[in-house]
C-alpha cells in the first residue's frame, strides 16, 4: 500500500509541475497588479505629479516582485526540508 502511495505522488509530481508553476504566475500577477495598481492610483490621486507616479509604480513593482520571490523561496525550501526530514 505503501509503494503505490509513492508511486501515486511521484507520478502527480512528474505530471503536475507545469500546472502548479501557471497557478503561481497567475495568482502572484493578480497579487502584485492589483497591489501596484493601488499605489500608483494613491500616488496619481496625491501628487498629480507623472514623474512620482511612474518612479513609485517602478519602486512598487520591483518590491513586489522581490517580496514574492522570497516568499516563494521559502515555501519550496520548507518543503523540501520537510521532505528530507
């Protein structure tokens, strides 16, 4: 029973990579749109000025995108360490 148990999760493994790897792009896409979106509008409604909106959007973006890319890190880290415990 045991066996077929590994068999079985090696194989959605092997065969579900592609699908899981879509499922982040979209859901961290819509995370970090609609988290920029919200601070170029503030920053749009605020100033009015289109050099502080385009310079925050860049800033917004680029934290974003290292802020989830650590998170990410960490989840497949702690997984494996999981694993190999």
């Amino acid at each position: 029973m045991k066996k077929s148990l590994y068999k079985r999760d090696r194989f959605i493994e092997k065969h579900n990579k592609g699908a899981s790897l879509f499922k982040d792009f979209i859901l961290g896409g819509q995370d970090g749109l609609v988290n920029v979106l919200g601070i170029i509008l503030g920053l749009a409604i605020g100033t009015g000025d289109i050099k502080v909106v385009i310079i925050g959007g860049l800033a917004a973006t680029f934290a974003e995108s290292v802020s989830m890319g650590a998170v990410a890190h960490n989840i497949v880290t702690r997984f494996l360490l999981k694993i190999l415990a």
